[in-house]
C-alpha cells in the first residue's frame, strides 16, 4: 500500500508565487506535480507524486520559501509517496477574471 501525504497551508504569499514555490520545492526533493485545481485566487490543490526518503527535503524547502506545514511521518521506508498541498491564500478576493476573446 502506498502512502498518501496531506499538507495545508494559509498564505499571504501572492498566489503565482506560492505555486510556483510548491513547484520549486517538489523539483528540489525529486517529485512531481500530478494535478491541480485552481479554486480563483482563493485555493490552490496541487497533487504530486515524491520519493518516499524526501519528504523531509520538501518540507524544508517550503518552509524555506515561507510556506508552513505540519510535517508528515512514516514515510521514509516507502519507495515513492503520492500527496497533496492545499494552499489557502488569505489575500485572495474571490472574483479572477479572465479575458475571453469574442467569437463569432
């Protein structure tokens, strides 16, 4: 069976930065983004897949980039872990529109 990590996080980090802190810290630790589902600019999900012996390194380097997590155990004998980061951005105004294009 494999292990499933849950992360959360509340933020007032500006929301690309924030993502793009996420993508940077999976990249450092060897991981990968899955998915994600973009909730406007209040939530972020973001699903990824790491291996099992570098969770510690990703925590690291989100705490490094501003972001706090709880930190996950019993993950260290597993040879990969899937999980997800819920990041809540506490700025956020609810409403990002989009431009779209007139069609006819």
């Amino acid at each position: 069976m494999r292990n499933f990590l849950k992360y959360e996080a509340v933020t007032t980090m500006e929301r690309n930065a924030a993502l793009t802190a996420v993508a940077d810290a999976l990249g450092a630790a060897g991981g990968w983004i899955v998915d994600h589902t973009l909730f406007s600019d209040i939530m972020a999900t973001i699903r990824f897949a790491l291996p099992g012996d570098r969770t510690g390194i990703f925590e690291a380097a989100l705490a490094d980039a501003g972001l706090t997590v709880e930190p996950a155990a019993g993950t260290a004998g597993a040879e990969e872990v899937n999980g997800a980061i819920s990041l809540t951005f506490a700025r956020g105004s609810g409403d990002l529109r989009r431009d779209v294009p007139a069609f006819s």
